[in-house]
C-alpha cells in the first residue's frame, strides 16, 4: 500500500481503498461495497462507493505502479504474458458495457460487464499486470451513457483483441520484456494480433478454431487438415506446467 499511497491527495480515501484491498483479499463469499464495508466495520456502503465512483484519484497510475510491483516481485527471465477475459453478472442496465453477452462466470449468455485482463506468469507465481473494460458497440454508440459513466465522448469500439494488443503494448513500453504471449481462441483468432505480436519480435501460443486456415510451404490447409496429416510418432505428450488440478498436458507435434 505504501508504493501507492500517493496516488491519493487525501487521508480518508488513502486509508479506503486500503481497506478496500484487505476486503477484496479476505474470504468473503461475496464482494462488493456493500458487504467490504460492512467487513470493514463501516456502517453503510457509501464511503467505498465515492471511493470507486466520485473520489479523485488516478487509477491509471495505480495500475502502473502495480504493474511495477509484480514485475519486480516475480520477475522470471522465462515468465510469459497470458490475455484473457471475464465478467461479472450484472442485474441493471445502467452501468457501462453491460448487455447480453457471454461470460465464462456464468458460462453462458448473461446481462453482464465483461474485461480483458494481462497477467505475469512466471515460475514465482501470477498476478494481473493490466486491465481494459470490454465496452460493446452498443455503449460506444450511445454518448449519454458515456458521459454519464465518466468515460470521454471520443471512446471508440475496440474488440477484445485490440484491448489485449494495447495493454501488451503498455507493458512492453514501459521496458518490460517477456517471449511469449499465451491466450485462448478469442484471440488466436485474430491476425492483426498475431501479426503485432511477430513485429515486437514476440512468441505466442494462441489457440485457433479447428476451421482455421494455416499456411504452409505446400499451401494452406485448415487446422484440422493439418494435424490429420502429421504422423502418429510426430506427437508427443508435455506438460504445460502445473495447474490446480496437477500437470497440464498436452498433445505436441
């Protein structure tokens, strides 16, 4: 808390939000401002709720910090970037980016937020490094809700890959250096990602749909053509690393 303490010109929202952490890290079932304060001793959510809504604080220079904090922490000369997203359920329509979509909460089609997330791994562990709100076509084209939610009139549709792309870039900015970058088929599947990723000079292992087309110096074959054609005694089983069911193993050619 000390590394970001300055962040916060005044005392009563210094002292929140390090409340709000201890909350956030406790084993609440549920987390949110309502049952934090309450946590905390607080008598009513609104203090948490200025914290997050009206305080004035920087939170892109909180999420720098952060970021500086992990690197340093487990910094790992093999660690990897890992993009992915995920959502929370929401009830209301009011707030910003909610609408029907699919969140992997729920693991299906909700009225729910959805947000990409950047995470460190290395052998020392895991944390998230860097954050962007997934905001639907549907937020971007209405500028009362914009305005209303604090975000800038001038806010432009980007899909989930494009946000991955913009915090790999932030990271890689900021003097940070990694070889690899691992995501699921949200982001496989996008080639002006995969083609970022090759001009900053970067590995990556991004899944694909099975109906993707890869090229190779005989042609283009899609993806399941492909791994049909190679030979039984081309593939072997290796392990991705531990996961919290033990060994993650995979199928490699």
């Amino acid at each position: 808390m000390g590394r970001i303490a300055g962040r916060f010109a005044r005392v009563e929202p210094r002292r929140r939000v390090g409340r709000l952490v201890l909350g956030l890290l406790s084993d609440l079932p549920r987390k949110n401002c309502w049952t934090i304060a309450e946590w905390a001793g607080e008598a009513h959510p609104h203090g948490m709720q200025h914290l997050l809504c009206r305080a004035s604080w920087d939170a892109h220079a909180v999420r720098d910090d952060v970021r500086e904090y992990v690197v340093e922490h487990l910094h790992d000369q093999e660690a990897v970037l890992v993009v992915d997203e995920t959502g929370d359920v929401k009830k209301g329509a009011h707030t910003i980016g909610v609408q029907r979509q699919y969140t992997g909460t729920a693991g299906r089609i909700e009225n729910s937020q959805v947000a990409v997330y950047l995470v460190y791994a290395g052998a020392r562990g895991h944390a998230a490094v860097d954050r962007e709100l997934y905001v639907p076509r549907s937020g971007t084209c209405d500028p009362d809700r914009c305005r209303a939610a604090g975000l800038g009139e001038d806010i432009v549709f980007a899909t989930k890959p494009e946000l991955a792309c913009t915090m790999i870039e932030r990271f890689l900015n900021a003097g940070h250096r990694v070889g690899w970058v691992a995501g699921d088929e949200v982001y496989g599947g996008n080639p002006k990602l995969r083609s970022a990723l090759e001009e900053r000079g970067l590995g990556y292992v991004l899944a694909v749909a099975c109906s993707a087309e890869v090229t190779t110096h005989a042609g283009k074959f899609r993806a399941d053509t492909l791994a049909a054609k190679i030979p039984k005694r081309a593939w072997q089983k290796l392990s991705a690393g531990a996961g919290v069911k033990g060994k993650r193993f995979y199928d490699w050619a």
